[in-house]
C-alpha cells in the first residue's frame, strides 16, 4: 500500500511532464500558423526545427503540424511530391476541423498533385476543396476560394481549354473582390489574357492587360502594373500598331 502514494506521485509527474510539452507544442504552431502567410520561410525553419519531437504529439497537434508544414511551403513556392501524410491531413479536417479548415487542407493536397504535374488530379481535387467551403458563414475564407479557383484557371490554362479558363478566372475574381483584395482581383484577371490569347481575341487581350495595368496602377503597385502592359504591348505590335504600342511601351 505504501507503494500507492509514489505511484500516484509518477503518474502525476508524467501528465505534468506531457500537459507541458504539449502546451510548448501548440505555442509554437500558433507561432508558425502566424508567420506561415507573409514569412513562409521562417514559418518552415520553425517547423524543421521541431520535427523529430512532432510523432510523440497527439494526433491533433501531427495533423496541425504537417498542416501547417504544407501551407509554409506552399507560401514558399517549395514544391511538394508525397500526397501521403497531407491524404491524412485532409481527411482528419474533414471530421474534426471547421469549413475553412477542411477546405484549405483539401486545397493543400490538389497542391501536390499540381506540383507533380497531375493537373486532372489536382482539379478534382480542387473542386472537393470549393465543396468544403461553407460560402454561408460569416467567416468563409474568401481569399483561400479566390486562390483555388485561380489555380484552377491556370491549369486549365495549361491544358488548353480557354473556356474554362475564363470560367475559373471570373470565379477567382469574384471571391477576390468579396475578400477585399483588389491586388489578386488584377492579377486573376491575367488568366482571362491567356484565354482571350487562345480564342485569338486580340481586342479583348489588349482591353483586358490595359484593365489589369489601370487598376494596379491606382493601387500605386507600379511594378504590377508595368508588367500588366505586356500582353496589350504585344497584340499592338502584331496589329503593327507601333504608335500605340509606342505610348504603351512607355509605363514600362
């Protein structure tokens, strides 16, 4: 019986011990889910760092972290070749996390297939992401439906289907401007460029990159609109337009 009390004392001790580490766990993943937008790379040196203690977590804290993991390298333009653990990952969401949730880690995992070169499998994926998405909550993540429905432009870009280029740029568009980001806005826009290109649309090549150059120069991002001339310049020269492509050549 003596023996109970410092049974008892272990055990104590051991839950203290696990309850800590996990508190210092779930600090440092808020710290990396902060820094994971803007500071991507610091958010994936912060995560490197704690990677041989991640398997000794509870499940919800594994799932956070290679969620989290994806997303900075995502960010970071770090391409991502293993759909294993982000399978996972989106599945877990899907049970156990919010809309938003569950549709970014859906989205996350159309990512590595988009960075394979699967594009047919990424779009199906991408798609179950916008399923994810409860566009009727007051908290819809809006940028992240603006971001897939741009990556899906651009695959489709890639694979030739002007029209449904169009389609998925006008989608990315309208949840840009609903998210308030009238920089995306500019920059989906340029999907609808490559589209009109296909269709042999020059006119509406040319009206569109001088939309795109117009709105971001009010925004003061000069360098985004510069490069937003570069599809009207073009169709001005093969119009043998010199001397509006002369005025245009001009802002850049």
């Amino acid at each position: 019986m003596k023996r109970l009390p410092i049974l008892f004392f272990v055990l104590a001790l051991l839950c203290f011990s696990a309850c800590h580490r996990y508190d210092a766990a779930e600090q440092l993943l808020l710290r990396a889910d902060s820094l994971s937008a803007n500071k991507p790379q610091q958010a994936l040196a912060m995560l490197d760092s704690f990677r041989p203690q991640v398997e000794n977590l509870p499940r919800s804290l594994r799932m956070k972290y290679h969620f989290l993991h994806t997303r900075a390298k995502d960010k970071a333009y770090i391409p991502i070749a293993d759909d294993t653990v982000m399978r996972e990952v989106a599945r877990y969401y899907r049970h156990h996390g919010t809309a938003n949730q569950a549709a970014e880690a859906t989205y996350l995992l159309g990512g590595v297939y988009r960075d394979r070169g699967e594009s047919p499998q990424a779009l199906d994926i991408y798609l179950e992401a916008t399923e994810q998405a409860d566009t009727t909550r007051s908290d819809c993540d809006y940028g992240l439906l603006a971001r897939i429905h741009g990556q899906m432009a651009e695959l489709y870009e890639k694979q030739f289907h002007p029209y449904l280029t169009l389609e998925e740029a006008e989608k990315s568009m309208y949840y840009a401007l609903k998210d308030k980001d009238t920089v995306s806005y500019y920059i989906f826009m340029g999907n609808k460029c490559a589209a009109y290109s296909f269709l042999s649309k020059d006119d509406s090549v040319r009206i569109t990159s001088e939309k795109m150059y117009q709105g971001q120069h009010e925004k003061g991002n000069e360098l985004l609109a510069a490069t937003s001339l570069f599809s009207a310049l073009y169709i001005c020269l093969k119009q043998g337009d010199i001397e509006k492509g002369g005025g245009i050549s001009s802002y850049l």
